[in-house]
C-alpha cells in the first residue's frame, strides 16, 4: 500500500473576529447551511466508506473571505447524519450576508486535525498495526461557497481517501505443489505521517468499484512520512491451493463489499519503497527495503492430489505454517486499492532466517542435465559355416 514535511504559513495579514450576528440576514431555516456528502469508491477494514456507506458523521471548519481579510467561521463543528439528512450536531450554521466560505471535513482523523490557520494539515496520523482497527481517513475541501439563492442548496461535500487500501489473493499453478496460506505481513514500510490538504476542492466523485473511474490529482494534498520500519500482518482461516496451471486466483482477503467486514484489509499511508534485495542483504529483517512474509506450507505432490503422505518441500514448516519472504517495491497513491496475487509454482520467496548470510529460495526446482551413454562396441562372431 509510504517525502518532506511541507509547511505552509499564512503570510502576514490582518486577522478579523468572526461575522457578528448584525453581519447576517434574518436567521431563519432559509439561510441555514446545508450540506450533502458522497465519498469516492475505493474500497477497508472495520468500515470503507464509498456512496452506498457513507460514514454517520465528520467535523467539518471554514473559513469566511471578505477581499483581503479572512477568519474562522466555523471550528470543528461535528455533522451527523440523522435519517439521510446531515444536520449540525451543535446548533445551525447561517450564510454570511457577503463574502465567502471555503469548507474544510474530515473524517477517522484520530484526533490528528491542526487547523494550521485555515491551511488544515492532519499531524502525525498513525497507522494502527492492528489492521481489524484500522480506519478509513477521508477527507473534503470546497472553497468559494457564498450565500445560495435557493434555500434548498447543499454545499456537496466530496470526500477522498487519503490512505490506501491493500488486499491480497493467491494461486497455484502448479499440480504438483499444494499450498496453504494462513496470512500475510507487509514489512519496513511507513506507519506514521502528516498530511497537508491542499486548498483546491475535492470535486469529481469516482463512484464505481470496477476500476475504470477517473482518478482525481485537483484537490489532493501531500503526505509527509517518518517512521519507516513498520510492520502490518494478518492472519485469516487457511487457504488451501490445488495446483492447477489455469486456476483463478482465491481472496485471501474479506473483501465482499456488501458485508462491509473488512477485517483483512489494510488501510496504510501511501508510498514508494525500495525492495529489499536477497542478492545484497542477507536476512531480510536486517535490510530497509520492503518485503512481504507470507505465511504458509508447501507440500510435494506425489500422485493425481495432495495427500497426507506427501513430503513437506522445505524444512521451515517443520512445526506448522512458517514465513516465505518476498521481495516487493511499493508505489502506492492515496486513494487506490491494491491487490496483490501470490502465484505459487515456480517458486515461493526465501528464507526470511537463513543460518548462512545468503538467504536460498524455499522452493528449489528440481531440474535435470541429461547425457547418454554411447552404444559400445561389443564384437561377437557369429560362425555361419555349416558342419
């Protein structure tokens, strides 16, 4: 599914209170601030929040413009969602009589949101490392807001992902192996991080799954990551792989959206990492690039199907499923769903703790040289003389 910190100050400029209530027309329901929401479509771990589940509340702050002035206008104020219709938790919000409003939400930001002066940055976000814990980070920006003529008008609040989403699934192509998986572990990566939004809005909603959706760069703000050496694993009920060349891959991963039980998904900062090189770093866990440990046992197929007589291919499954390590170079985008398909039978990683300083791959090929003995002359007189 990890860039400096970049920190943006306000230039000098003379700061205002907020609008009075003299500043506003009658406070009636026709000048209250409405808003509607939807939320792109990638898809998590205890919640992944898309158009068809949309979270139940955020905080949402803005900031009034007036030409060259600016403040506060709203500070944190939490909306819920109460039957469809999102309504101010505390009390209602009114329209301005002039100027402008740019609108600033979030959503799962863990008590990370630093209003920074109206330039909003999420501080020091952490990733949980336990992934059924993790959560779905959104966030919305929509600037240049003034009073609607029409009191039915909603500010559209579109929310984007700022993490990434990881899932994994497997296959086994080849007859003669079977395999059983029983989790996986993403290491050396980036666990903690501050996001700095950026101040254009977050229009254009990706509101389909298939992957063909427009992916939106305007509104989109950078990460900044520190804490690299983490690491993020799942366990999941064994998966067993017959091999077969034309096998669809299995989920290893619960990613039925309709079930919205994401306890195997991770949701982790977006990144670019280095893999970590088997020909140059001995033990994995003693390297910074990045690897997967996938969790299984791998067994010799004898005949037509595995059976219980069939010979374990490495010595680490020994006392049950052990770790293969995998190398892998990360690129993850916030926003985008990621998945990984382990396809077994040409190989399956390294040891991820060789005794020598080499690590050797787990699966070692059986392959053959063949050679031929010459026929050999072997001279046998035959007497055809007849006695």
């Amino acid at each position: 599914m990890k860039i400096q910190l970049m920190c943006m100050a306000l230039s000098a400029m003379a700061l205002v209170s907020s609008c009075s209530n003299d500043e506003m027309t009658a406070m009636s329901e026709t000048d209250a601030i409405h808003f509607g929401v939807t939320t792109g479509a990638v898809s998590r771990a205890t919640d992944v929040y898309c158009n068809a589940n949309l979270p139940g509340e955020f905080q949402v702050w803005a900031k009034y413009t007036n030409g060259a002035t600016w403040s506060t206008y709203i500070d944190g104020d939490r909306i819920v969602n109460n039957n469809g219709t999102w309504e101010n938790d505390n009390t209602p919000r009114y329209w301005p009589k002039t100027g402008s409003l740019d609108f600033y939400a979030v959503s799962n930001d863990q008590g990370c949101w630093d209003w920074n002066s109206g330039s909003p940055v999420i501080r020091d976000f952490e990733v949980n490392t336990d992934v059924a814990s993790q959560v779905d980070l959104l966030y919305a920006v929509k600037g240049g807001q003034t009073k609607p003529t029409n009191a039915s008008t909603k500010v559209i609040l579109n929310f984007r992902h700022a993490l990434s989403q990881v899932v994994f699934q497997a296959k086994n192509i080849n007859p003669k192996v079977y395999v059983e998986v029983e989790g996986v572990t993403i290491c050396n990566v980036a666990g903690k991080g501050s996001y700095t939004l950026a101040s254009a809005s977050t229009d254009g909603n990706t509101s389909e799954h298939s992957g063909a959706g427009n992916y939106e760069t305007a509104g989109r703000g950078s990460w900044a990551l520190f804490q690299s050496a983490t690491s993020y694993g799942v366990n999941f009920p064994t998966v067993a792989l017959e091999g077969d060349a034309a096998a669809s891959a299995v989920s290893l991963t619960n990613s039925d959206e309709t079930a919205r039980a994401y306890a195997n998904t991770m949701m982790l900062l977006p990144q670019s990492t280095n893999a970590w090189d088997p020909e140059r770093n001995a033990r994995p866990a003693d390297s910074n690039g990045t690897y997967f440990l996938i969790k299984c046992k791998v067994w010799n197929v004898s005949g037509d199907r595995y059976t219980p007589a069939d010979v374990a291919i490495w010595e680490g499954q020994d006392h049950g499923a052990a770790n293969v390590a995998v190398p892998v170079a990360l690129n993850w985008q916030e926003g985008k769903k990621y998945v990984y398909t382990f396809i077994f039978g040409k190989g399956a990683g390294y040891n991820p703790n060789p005794d020598d300083p080499t690590p050797e791959p787990v699966m070692v090929p059986i392959t053959f040289d063949v050679t031929v003995d010459d026929f050999v002359n072997a001279d046998q007189d035959v007497d055809l003389s007849q006695d």
